[in-house]
C-alpha cells in the first residue's frame, strides 16, 4: 500500500472526523472507500459512454433474450423422486 498525502480546508477535516466518528472506522479508512467508490462510479461512466459508443451487434444483441426464456424444464415436480 502506498501513502499519499491530501490537503484539505478545516470544514472537511471536521465533517471526515465527524463520519469517521459516525461510521465507526477511523479517517483513512473512510478516504479509502470514499476513494475507491467513486473510482468505481468513474469507471462505470466510461463503460456507459463506451456501450453508447458502440452498441452491441444484433448478434450479441440475441442473446439478451436467452435470459427470458426461464428454466429450460420444470423440475419441481421431482423434488421427492431423491428420496
């Protein structure tokens, strides 16, 4: 893990304390996750950008019908036959 260093003004120093205090976990715990949720979000911006880019082909298209069909058979009426 590599430490970085982060200036902030006095009224995000308090409210960090403030949820850190709140949540249970102390200040770099609370600038981690803060860090990496929003690199998530970020990441997943680009991914809707990028689908809105190039959409997918109909062939791949397709398969999104596959998740309608269900379950292939309907098995609960063997739910005795194990015994």
């Amino acid at each position: 893990m590599t430490m970085i260093s982060v200036r902030l003004g006095d009224t995000e120093i308090s409210d960090l304390d403030a949820w850190a205090i709140r949540l249970g976990v102390d200040r770099s715990e609370l600038l981690r996750t803060a860090i990496r949720r929003h690199l998530v979000r970020l990441a997943a911006e680009g991914e809707a950008v990028a689908w809105s880019e190039q959409p997918l082909s109909a062939a791949e298209a397709s398969l999104a019908d596959v998740a309608d069909w269900g379950p292939a058979e309907d098995w609960k009426d063997w739910a005795d036959a194990a015994g």
